[in-house]
C-alpha cells in the first residue's frame, strides 16, 4: 500500500481542541469522528488502521485528510453545504395555492384533488410543471 499523500500534522492546541471537543459530547457525530481520523493521523496511522479501528469508509479517511492539509481543520471538521433543490414555488405563490386549496372545487368535483391542485398552479402559470406530491408537501407545512 502507498504511503499516505496527505500527511497531517497538528499543532498542540489543535489536538488540545479536537480532543476537548471529543470530551464535550455536545458536537455532531460526523464532526466526533472527523476528529478522531485527524487525531489518529496525527498519530502516524494509516488510512486502512483509521478505517478500521473508527469502523468508516478509506475513502472518507483519505477525504479527511486531504481536507485537513489543503483547507486546515475547521474545513476538515465541518461538512460543506449542501445546495438541495430550488423552491418551485414562491411564499406568495405558496399562500396562492392555500387559498385555491380552501376554496370551492371545480364543476364536476366534490373535491380538490391534489392532481387537480397540480395542474391549477400550471395553469396559472407558477410553475411549468409541478408533481401531485409537490403540492402535498406545501400543503402539509400549513397544516
């Protein structure tokens, strides 16, 4: 196996804090065993023992690491952000679907429907499609 491209190296007070957050309990888990793989690398174990002994991926190891060299500790400890999917709709468009929702069904409807409510926000033009799921998810915030 070659030898570790990233070799990381902590100052005194960066093992003091990482071992002071370990003692703390109140960090998140994925932080928690960030700073046990940047410690035992401190420590001149390879990626496989850290893998091991901390029962995680090489490769989330080796990501650590890198991580750690190239952006410092904080960066190795903290997940990047995460951009998720845009809004279909907007808050006023939001609260327009609520009122089309409690308002009297379509001719030949008992009900809306959440098809029916789907396609209503196309009509009107919010959205240039939207999923029956969709709809159920902003209705489910109101409620």
């Amino acid at each position: 196996m070659p030898a570790a491209k990233y070799i990381v190296g902590l100052t005194e007070d960066e093992r003091n804090r990482l071992r002071g957050l370990l003692r703390g309990g109140k960090a998140r888990v994925r932080m928690l065993t960030r700073a046990r793989v940047l410690l035992k690398a401190d420590a001149g174990c390879t990626d496989a023992e850290i893998a091991s002994a901390l029962e995680i991926g090489v490769a989330t190891v080796s990501r650590t690491r890198k991580r750690c060299v190239e952006e410092g500790v904080e960066r190795a400890l903290r997940e990047a952000p995460r951009p998720g999917a845009r809004r279909k709709l907007s808050g006023k468009e939001e609260a327009h679907l609520i009122a089309v929702a409690c308002s009297a069904p379509p001719a030949g409807h008992a009900r809306w429907t959440l098809r029916l409510l789907a396609g209503k926000v196309v009509e009107l033009g919010f959205a240039p499609s939207i999923s029956p799921e969709t709809v159920r998810s902003m209705l489910k915030k109101t409620s």
